[in-house]
C-alpha cells in the first residue's frame, strides 16, 4: 500500500512538473507573437538610431546582415559599438521585425 502511494505521489509531481514545462513554452511562444518593434525600438535602439533610424543605421545592407547586427551586434569605426540583443533575449523574428520597423521609418 505504501509503495503504491508512493507511485501515485511521484506520478502527480511528475504530471505537474510536465504541465509546467508546457505553460511555460507556450507562453514563451505567445510573447514572440505579441512582441512590439515599435515599442522596442523606443526602450532599447532610439537612444543610438535617432528617433527616424537616422544615425548608425545603412538601410542598403541586405535584412539578413541587419539581423545578424542585432542578434550579435558590431564594432563600430569609433565607439559607442553595437550591441548584440540575442544574449539580452532578442530572437530572430523579433530582430527581423525590429529590422523592417527601422526600415519603416528611416527618412
């Protein structure tokens, strides 16, 4: 009787610690697909970019390199050097979306 409780006790924590491992990728998936460039852009990029992605930006380096610019960053001519935001938590699609919102307002 003992050992069958002790089944059925492991079994629950195993069903719990698996449920909580499911919620928590499902709601690192929802925040990818609730993720603001506009916002973003404003928290972490205008202070360097300027508030049109006028300054440090070359909008003619195709997407694909301005990506891998703000997942691993860049070494600039003179300081301040462009950080990578991968480490800080950007992925891909949110680096392209960054990418095309800086796009969408350089003048």
């Amino acid at each position: 009787m003992k050992k069958l409780r002790t089944l059925a006790l492991a079994t629950a924590i195993t069903m719990l610690i698996a449920a909580f491992v499911l919620f928590s990728a499902a709601a690192q998936i929802g925040n990818a697909d609730a993720f603001d460039a506009a916002a973003t852009y404003k928290g972490k990029c205008v202070a360097c970019h300027g508030a049109a992605a006028a300054k440090k930006f070359d909008a003619t380096l195709a997407d694909a390199d301005l990506v891998q610019i703000v997942l691993k960053g860049k070494k600039a001519g003179k300081p301040p050097n462009m950080a990578g935001y991968e480490e800080k938590g950007i992925i891909e699609d949110q680096a392209k979306a960054l990418v095309a919102y800086m796009k969408s307002i350089k003048k």
